[in-house]
C-alpha cells in the first residue's frame, strides 16, 4: 500500500458579508458577481449587469480583486452604460475603483 498526498483547498476566510456592502463581490455559491447592496443575517441584495438578485440567510462571498475574474462582467456593464435604468457607467467606474486598489 502506497500513501499518497491528497491536495486540500485553501480555506476561504469568513467575513462578514455587512462589511462587503457596497463592493463588487462573487458569491461562493454559483460564482454569480455583482455589487453588494445590502447584506444582514436575514438576507442580502446583489445587483447584477442582468438584474438585482436577493436571497435569505447568510451570504458567503468575496471581494473581487482580479482582473481576470472581472472581466466578463465589466463586458457586460459596457453593454449597459447606455440604459437610463441601470447606473451601468457608476458601476463599472465602482469596479474600476475596487480593482485598482488591489495591484
């Protein structure tokens, strides 16, 4: 019998989604990325280049802080800018923001 290493993932820190409020974050869940509106115990708010999206309970999430991982959504708020309903330029000037902080 031969022992082999098996690899673990590197734990996620917790945080508290309340301190997210206002970040562009990726929910753990799906890997749905959007701008955090509200969160609390009871329930939280994203809004997303396609729409606002809620859910109860607990949010796990984190900030995003590469690039890489922000690319399709900054495609899709380029596509938005223009719609008078959705502050598609504030957002994407917000992600800009939040990236440019993390080097």
């Amino acid at each position: 019998m031969s022992a082999h290493s098996v690899p673990t993932p590197a734990p996620r820190p917790l945080v508290d989604p309340a301190d997210l409020v206002g970040q562009w974050v990726r929910v753990n869940e799906d890997g749905t990325v959007g701008l955090l509106l509200s969160a609390d115990r009871a329930g939280w708010t994203l809004r997303t280049p396609t729409g606002v999206r809620a859910g109860q309970g607990r949010l796990a999430a984190e900030a995003v802080t590469q690039r890489t991982e922000a690319r399709p959504v900054r495609r899709r708020l380029r596509a938005v800018m223009d719609d008078p309903g959705f502050p598609g330029r504030a957002d994407l000037d917000m992600l800009d923001l939040q990236l440019a902080a993390h080097p």
